[in-house]
C-alpha cells in the first residue's frame, strides 16, 4: 500500500509565522489528498481537498499544493487558534491512508 | 444542518464484541459513501473501514480484515461497525466520517464514541 510521510513530526512556531508541512507518497496519487486540522476533544476539521482547494469557511490563511507525490499544507500567518496537529490523507485507493501527523505548538 | 453521532462504545474485555452506530441528519444519506476511523490514545488518526453508498463495496484497513465489519442501513440513516475478537490495541476513540461527494476528502465528522478493551 502507498505510505504517506509527514515532516517535520512536530514544530514550536510563534503567532505570525509562517508555516509548512510537507506530506509526501511512497507513490504518485495525482491530486487525492486533503488536509485536515485537529484539536483534542473535537473531531478533525477538513481544511484542504484535491491537495489545494480549500474548504469552505477555512481561512485562506491556509493553502494547499503539490501533486503526485510532494503536497504541503502553507499556514501564512500562524494564528493562536491554529495550534493543533495536521494530517494529510490519501484517496488515490483504498487503504484511505492518513500521515503520521505533524503537531504545531506555541513556542 | 448535517451531523453524524456515533453510539455503542464502552468498556469490554479482550475477545469479546461491540457494535458501532452512526446516525445520519441533514443530508440524503443513501447518496454518500461512509467511513470510521480511529484515534488510539496518544497516537495519530487511522482509517478503519469504509462502505460505498449502497452498500456494494466494503474496504477494511489490512490488519482488520475478518474481525471488523461495516454495514449500513439507507433506510435508517444509519452506518454501523461490528467489532469482534476485541484486542487492548483496538482501545480508542472511534468516528464516524463522510466521504464528499464531489471531492477527494472526508468532508463531515462526528464526534466520537470511545472503546476501551481491557481486562
């Protein structure tokens, strides 16, 4: 099954920085990639689709790019609210891999 | 509004059996394909099993395949998840997900309902 890796593993970041993480496929999957933002206690929140189409109501703060192997997730402005841990997931077939997860923390 | 609430988690032993519920509101459920995924404590989000629309093809993660089975009922609303042979590594927070139907992503979640296998 195509493996997908997250960097870095985790990052301390101060509000207004910018920032990015990079998921890459052990194989090329074209666009089917989404992004999503999780906080404990809540359920994940989709943030990017198609690898850089952003969901609605998501701040455009938040980008996406990349295809075939190499995606990132830009936040262009790190806000308070945005520290949470980032998973990329996978929809090129089935298993719907998630990455390992890249956590933001204050720094 | 769409939601998504799970039910049927709980405290069991290893070796015994659990059924997982979602129900759906808020959108024409029999369109979209459904999907759960798990969050062991201190660990990353992994995707479990996932059902199309009517039911025509199930998908399961590799390692889960024979002791975990996804069913749905359109008539209901509903998407379910039969765990059997529970292990301690089974133990965590279960989600039911909805995967979009106009895009490559799981675009509705509900909050969770946590197992927890332990003797």
């Amino acid at each position: 099954a195509i493996q997908l890796t997250q960097s870095p593993s985790s990052l301390s970041a101060s509000v207004g920085d910018r920032v990015t993480i990079t998921c890459r496929a052990s194989q090329g999957i074209s666009s089917a990639l989404a992004w999503y933002q999780h906080k404990p206690g809540k359920p994940p929140k989709l943030l990017i689709y198609d690898a850089s189409s952003l969901e609605s109501g998501v701040p455009s703060r938040f980008s996406g790019g990349g295809s075939g192997t190499d995606f990132t997730l830009t936040i262009s402005s790190l806000q308070p609210e945005d520290f949470a841990t980032y998973y990329c997931q996978r929809f090129s077939d089935y298993p719907l891999t998630f990455g390992p997860g890249t956590k933001v923390d204050i720094k | 509004e769409v939601q998504l609430v799970e039910s049927g988690g709980g405290l069991v032993k290893p070796g015994e059996s659990l059924k997982l519920s979602c129900a759906a509101s808020g959108f024409t459920f029999s369109y979209f394909s459904m999907n759960w995924v798990r969050q062991a404590p201190g660990r990353g989000l992994e995707w479990v099993s996932s059902i199309s629309s009517s039911a025509t093809y199930k998908y399961y993660e590799d390692s889960l395949k024979g002791r975990f089975t996804i069913s749905r009922d359109n008539a209901k609303n509903s998407v379910f998840l039969q765990m059997n042979s529970l292990r301690v590594e089974d133990t965590g927070l279960y989600y039911c997900a909805r995967l979009s139907g106009s895009s490559w992503s799981f675009d509705q979640w509900g909050q969770g309902t946590l197992v927890t296998v332990s003797s």
